[in-house]
C-alpha cells in the first residue's frame, strides 16, 4: 500500500502507480523494496529512504529511475500512470519482448 493509504490519508489514483512499482521490484528481485515489518511506524519511515536496488540482478538505468519515480513518498511529485506506460512504450526497445 502507498503511504498515504497506509496513514489513512486523501489519497489519488498515484496510490496505484505506488503499488505497481512495488509489484516491478517484487518481481524483478524477489524481494520487497523495504523489509518487511507489522510496526506502521517503522514501515513508513522505511519508505522514505532511497531505493535499494541489489546489484546482483542487472537492470537499464531507465527502469531503476522509472520504479524510484513510482516510489516517490510525495504523491504531488510521484510519476502518473499515463508517464509511466508512455516511459515503458518509449525505451521497450531496450526490453527482449516481443
């Protein structure tokens, strides 16, 4: 959950794109970008630091960016979904999909 609903806070569609790019991290390391923790108070402090991004798993530059811009703590300056695809449309050039 982003923080905003984690904190009981109004919050926007941008929760969405929070919890996609915690989906991204999930999947591409198989780790949450956090540790995990029951205490609320850890965890929010917790997000407010930068990302971790393990080095043992090679990733381009653009989608380390892309996932720290879905993870921004301020939901005014977090990426909009329609940013998001429009990054992803852009370098998925750079991906092996077809």
């Amino acid at each position: 959950m982003s923080p905003q609903i984690i904190l009981g806070e109004p919050y926007t569609i941008k929760c969405d794109v929070w919890s996609l790019g915690v989906v991204f991290y999930k999947v591409l390391y198989n780790l949450y970008p956090w540790e995990k923790t029951e205490n609320i108070v850890v965890l929010t402090t917790r997000m407010k630091q930068p990302i971790d991004f393990p080095p043992h798993i090679k990733i381009s530059p653009w989608l380390k960016q892309l996932i720290s811009d879905m993870m921004t703590i301020d939901e005014s300056k977090r990426i909009g979904i329609k940013q998001v695809l429009e990054i992803i449309l852009k370098n998925s050039k750079d991906m092996d999909i077809e």
